[in-house]
C-alpha cells in the first residue's frame, strides 16, 4: 500500500516525533511511504535516513499568525499554488492514503476528497480561537476524513461539536522508552551546579500558550524561598516570531535572580536535558492536547508538573505519577511543587510511577498495534 504523509513543519517537536514513530511503523508493515513536508529542517535528514523519500512543497500551512486580512490572503495565494504542485505530485506517485499529520495541513485532505481517496486526518491540537477558525477546521475534518485520529479524550471532547464521533479514533501516542535507559546527563556541568542542587525545568517551543512566561512566574515563587534552586528553560520560535525569544530573554534579565535561570533555546540532545533535571514543568495556559514531552519526561523517570487541562491530566495520576497545577495561580502552583523541592523521596517515588504508567497506558507497541488498525482499509 502507498501512503503519501503531509506534515506541517520540519522541526523536532512533539508531532514530528509521533510522525517519526508513524512512519517507522507503517514502514515495518511493508508500505511504500512518501512525505511531503513545507519547509527545510531537521526532520528532512531523519526521515532520509530511515530510507524515506521527501519530498519539499510550500503546503500553505495554516498558522494564527495568519489570521488577519493579509495573512488570509497570503494562505489564499499559497494555498493554490500548493493545490497545483499537489496535485500533480499525487497523479504520478497513486497513493492508496494521504494522512495528514495536524490540523495545518489542509490541501492534503482537499485533494483526497476531490481525487476520491481515503484520507486519515491526525489532529494533536485544540484550537479553542478564534472561533471561527475553529468552526472552519471541524467541518474540513468532518467532511475531508474518512478516518480522524485525535490524541487524547480531552482532544475528542473539543471536536465532538463538529465531527461525527464513529470517524473518531482516540489513540494515545505512544514512546519507546529504549533510549531513555542511559541515566547520564551532562546538563549539570554544562550550567555549572552541582548533583546536590535541584534543577526545575520545561522543553516547548516559545509561543503565547505554552507558558514560558508562566513558568517564570512560578519560578520567581519558588525562588523567594528556595534561592538554591535552577531553573533551565529549552525550545526556540517559530521563524518570524523571534520577537518572543528576545521579550523571553528580557523577563529572565529582569527577574532579579537571572543567573539562576539558563535558557538553552533550541536542543537536540532531550534525552541528555531530561536526565540531568530533578523536575520537569510543562505549564501551559491553554490546553495541551497530549504533550509528548511529558511521556518522555515520564519515561526519564522525572517527578512531572503539569497545568490542569488538556491531555495532561490523563498522562498523569495527580500525587502518584505527577503533580497538576492551576493555569493561573503561580503562588498555588509553587506550594504543590514545594513539597518536591523538599522531598527527594518524593521526586524518586514519583519518577518511578511515571515511568510505570508509560509501559502500561503509553507504551510504544500499544501505539503500534492501534496505528496498525487504523491503516487497514
């Protein structure tokens, strides 16, 4: 079976490494894959290496950044010159699918519909504004998909409004937990503390939602009565949104303990970054759909935090495998994580159940066998 996978971006975050573990399965399965990704970047070389043909085509990705009047008109623009260029490409390689992978992908699910092929839509996202463009994305899911993949019960509650539930297919992803396995980290030397001081930190790329400004807050917090304590932030922007990072860099410098806190910006080595952490935070102020971040933080054996929404409250077991935190209250959130700093036994105890609760909810061969039957057609 051909398989033609849309993506939207190139990077290294969470969906493109669920898309890295689809791509290894439906490999293994005997399936011809080709991929179709917008842009340049890391994820062209990984894929390349797994023997995957790739493919560069400006898709139109819808972003919120585009929606004002200009911005509409440019997807407009981009969107027609990628329906051609598409098109074509789907007329030579036949495929039997096209899966798109997110809700930016649009001309994929277009063309499926027009062409008459079946098309199975992975949606990793809750988009709560604006409303509109809400209201627009599930009816293209309802109407364009013969299967919707969404990745958490929180992310199938949001799109209930707008697509029949029999297309709805929950998976959880899925991690292997393998590389995880090698405890070394050479994080600790790298910012120059030692193993006695306890380091809190997030991974997510910098945008308005996932929090980074949050997790400062909390930091100040914490900071008033633990000054020991490091916090380590890591993650870039998108292109064109470089404005963010420098507002970032800037509330760190006026912080008043800033060296205390190390922003890494854009890291490969999570593996590394994670085992040299004695918390992991993910504070997000909208709901996270399904953080993949926090399964890996999980399997790294770390005590995680997470804000009370989204798909966080169904990866962890509050005060067994993790801590939810409010959204908003920074004073709140720092007393539930107090009882960490203090408690080593505690960070431990909780590691542990995390990486517990992968094997038994999260598993990569769970994963597998759910990708597996969603692919048959």
């Amino acid at each position: 079976m051909h398989i033609l996978i849309l993506h939207t971006s190139s990077d290294m975050y969470g969906a493109s490494k669920i898309l890295l573990i689809v791509i290894e399965i439906l490999k293994k399965r005997n399936n011809h894959i080709t991929v179709v990704l917008s842009e340049e970047g890391p994820l062209v070389e990984v894929i390349q290496k797994m023997g995957i043909a790739v493919y560069i085509i400006r898709l139109g990705i819808l972003r919120r950044k585009y929606f004002n009047f200009p911005g509409l008109l440019n997807r407009i623009k981009v969107l027609f010159k990628a329906w051609k260029r598409l098109s074509q490409f789907i007329d030579d390689k036949k495929p039997d699918i096209i899966y798109s992978n997110t809700t930016g992908v649009l001309v994929g699910a277009l063309l499926a519909k027009a062409k008459g092929i079946k098309h199975i839509w992975h949606v990793h996202e809750i988009i709560i504004k604006p409303v509109a463009f809400t209201k627009i994305i599930g009816f293209f899911l309802n109407s364009l998909s013969s299967k919707v993949i969404v990745v958490s019960d929180a992310v199938k509650k949001h799109w209930l409004h707008a697509v029949n539930e029999a297309k709805m297919i929950r998976i959880y992803n899925g991690i292997d937990s393998a590389p995880f396995k090698d405890c070394s980290s050479s994080l600790r030397k790298e910012i120059g503390v030692s193993n006695e001081v306890v380091v809190i930190g997030m991974i997510g790329r910098i945008n308005h939602w996932k929090g980074q400004s949050y997790f400062l807050e909390i930091a100040r917090k914490l900071h008033q009565n633990y000054p020991f304590l490091c916090f380590v932030l890591v993650g870039d922007v998108y292109p064109g949104n470089e404005a963010l990072l420098t507002l970032l860099n800037q509330e760190i410098a006026n912080s008043g303990f800033s060296n205390k806190i190390f922003n890494l910006n854009y890291r490969t080595d999570i593996v590394n970054i994670l085992n040299g952490l004695d918390i992991f935070i993910l504070p997000s102020i909208e709901p996270d759909p399904f953080p993949t971040v926090i399964l890996e933080s999980m399997c790294a054996q770390k005590a995680v935090v997470a804000t009370n929404h989204g798909g966080a409250p169904e990866m962890i077991e509050d005060g067994k495998s993790g801590i939810i935190i409010p959204i908003n209250n920074p004073l709140a959130a720092a007393n539930k994580i107090a009882s960490l700093v203090e408690n080593k036994w505690l960070r431990l105890e909780m590691g542990v159940n995390a990486s517990k609760r992968v094997q038994e909810l999260f598993s990569y061969k769970t994963f597998e066998k759910a990708i597996e039957n969603t692919f048959i057609i």
